[in-house]
C-alpha cells in the first residue's frame, strides 16, 4: 500500500473505483479522476475531477458564472419578458429605448 501524508494529491481511476466495488453511479458522468485528500481521522475524501473542453472553458469563469446566477435569480424573481417573435422584441427595445430619452 503507497503511504501519503494529509494533501497529498493523486488520482483514482474508473478501473480502480471498479476493483473496489463501487456501485454503479458512484462516479458522475464526466468524472475521470479524483482528487483525494486523506483527513486527520484517517478517512479519504475524494473530489470528483471533472473534464472541461477548452471550448467551454469560458463558461466555467467565476465571471460567466456569477452572471449566470444572476440570470437565474431575475428569472426566479420575474424579471425577465418572454416574446413570441422577434418582432415583439425589437417593439420592446425600441419602447424602452424612447422611454430613457
């Protein structure tokens, strides 16, 4: 057995979650690796390591993020319009647009 001190970093992999009779589903979708971290009890825990493509890297910013929390929370609150047409919408801005001058 490789001995590890508290934070060490390394990885399992599905094979090895497979030797150790995990149930199906014990790994999200997209989880290839982990991050583990043995605790001052002596227990493992494992972080599961997600898979990003570079093309959607963008998207995971705390930037992109923090915007996206706070689309949820204008939708959840309501502030949001819905239009069945773009024809509507461009009538909208272009209301709101006159109303600011």
């Amino acid at each position: 057995m490789p001995k590890t001190k508290p934070q060490e970093q390394g990885t399992i992999h599905m094979t090895t979650g497979n030797r150790l009779s995990l149930p199906p589903g014990s790994f999200p979708e997209g989880v290839r690796d982990f991050h583990f971290e043995i605790q001052k009890d002596g227990s493992i825990l494992l972080t599961p390591l997600f898979m990003i493509p570079a093309t959607q890297r963008y998207f995971w910013t705390r930037r992109w993020q923090e915007g996206e929390r706070e689309a949820d929370e204008a939708a959840r609150t309501g502030r949001v319009k819905h239009f069945d047409d773009v024809e509507d919408l461009v009538k909208e801005i272009r209301r709101v647009k006159r109303s600011k001058r």
